[in-house]
C-alpha cells in the first residue's frame, strides 16, 4: 500500500488495483476514565507514552472510501452535526478536498451505530448526503439506529448476521462487543488485504501495547476484548493493514508482534 496524495483531511493510498483514501471528519476528547482494565474497573494510570490533552485522550474520527474506479464503497460517515461539536463533522470537507463526488457513492458500509460513525448519512441541513445511496450496510444488532432523522434511509438497509460480500472485493465481517452489531470491513486487492473497523481500538497509543484494556462504552466488555484479539491476530500475517476509525488520522498502519502486544507501524504520519 503506497500513499500518493495527501491533503489538510484526506490521504489517498494505492491499494493494488484499489484506491483507499482516508476521511478524517475531525476528533473528539473524551475523560481517561473511560478506560478499563480487564476487571472492568477504571484503568489506574496511564503510561507516559499516552498523550493527553487539557487532561483528556484524544481520539481521531476516520471514515473510509474505497473504489475500485467504477464502483465505490464509504466505510462510516463521520458526526455531522450531531456531535454538537464544532471539532467534528468535517467529512464533506474532506471528501470534496480528495476530489470524491458524494453523489457517485451507492454504497456505504457502517461499522457501528454510534453518532460519530452513523451521523455523516444525514448532513446539517437535514439532506440526505448521498443523492444516489443505494445500500447502507450495518451489523443487524444495530439496524435499529435508523429512526428520527435516519428514519427516511431505513429501506435502503442491509442488515449484517454473517460474513458477508459486499461486492468481489470487500466483505462485512460481524465482530460484535463494542456494540451487538459491531462490523469489520476486509478489503481485498491484488496486493493484500485491508481491515477497516469502528471502534476495536479507542486508544492507540496504549490498546496495542496493551490489547486487554478496553472500554467504558463497549456493551460487552468482554466480548469487545476478544474480537479485538481475534483481529489483531490476523492483521499480523504478510500483507495486511489496518484503517482504524480512532487511529490517528488518516488512520491507516501496519501491525506486528511486540513482546507480549503488538505495535503499529502508520503508512502516513499522523496528523493529530
């Protein structure tokens, strides 16, 4: 995977016969305290080598847009506004700076329900975002997210129960703990193969040292530490990547062994 052009919130990759190109829709500070460790109680210190600011983490927000020059797939949406956060929301920003025309995307593919992965489907205004949106792809334990101002997409759903192909070249892969519809993207190209999650990971800088710390908001605590074992198990084979919604941006890495964790290797320098 090679990068070839880089903007202010997009980097593009060359991926064999794909193009990958990383969305950054901006970054959210969320408490320390959000951390747990494999008891499930609040993670006693930090080590040095995790960053805080004005005392919080700070997480990128990723989203992913995959083509192989005829068809396309976006994996997550970003915030839009519901974040209510002026740091957030930056995805169509993003998407015009890579040259990528928001009305060519039929189909997207959601990792979680969550606001800062779902949101981006509807933009400010309360237009959908994507006039030609044929298919939205989610985990079928969290298909119930379409109501309120997603109510209008719901008949374009396609809910996820098993691995799944999306087109001949990505599949829908269930891994649920963070939340029960939790999904995985795996891209395949002529050169490898590229694993796009939501939120396995929350805190680079420490759930790779550390894969056993999770998460205040993952719904099974327990589960969400063993898929996210089983996925870095795999990303360590030859040729394959990782594109991590809080990874920091533009989120896309390699991982190997490190001692008894892992480490990663971003194809870009991060951007914050």
């Amino acid at each position: 995977m090679r990068l070839v052009s880089s903007g202010r919130h997009y980097a593009a990759f060359e991926f064999g016969d794909l193009q990958v190109v990383a969305l950054r829709d901006g970054y959210i500070d969320m408490p320390a305290t959000r951390l747990r460790d494999a008891c499930g109680c609040v993670l006693g210190g930090l080590p040095a080598a995790v960053p805080l600011v004005g005392g919080n983490l700070r997480l990128s927000v990723n989203a992913f847009h995959v083509t192989d020059g005829t068809r396309s797939v976006l994996i997550d949406t970003g915030a839009s506004d519901n974040w209510h956060d002026p740091t957030m929301g930056l995805i169509y920003e993003a998407l015009d700076e890579a040259g990528i025309d928001r009305a060519g995307i039929t189909d997207v593919a959601i990792t979680h329900r969550h606001e800062d992965h779902v949101s981006g489907l509807v933009m400010p205004d309360g237009s959908e975002a994507f006039a030609k949106l044929e298919r939205v792809w989610i985990g079928a334990g969290d298909a119930s997210v379409f109501t309120g101002r997603l109510e209008p997409i719901r008949d374009r759903v396609v809910s996820v129960s098993e691995e799944v192909a999306i087109n001949d070249w990505i599949a829908a892969i269930p891994t649920p703990g963070h939340t029960p519809g939790h999904t995985v993207y795996e891209v395949a190209s002529g050169t490898g193969r590229l694993l796009a999650w939501g939120d396995t990971v929350h805190v680079p800088t420490l759930q790779f040292d550390q894969p056993s710390v999770s998460w205040e908001w993952d719904d099974d605590q327990s589960q969400a530490r063993a898929a996210r074992a089983g996925l870095l198990d795999r990303l360590i084979r030859p040729d394959h990547f990782v594109a991590g919604a809080h990874l920091d941006s533009p989120g896309i890495a390699r991982v190997t062994r490190a001692g008894e964790g892992y480490a990663l290797e971003y194809l870009a320098p991060p951007t914050g």
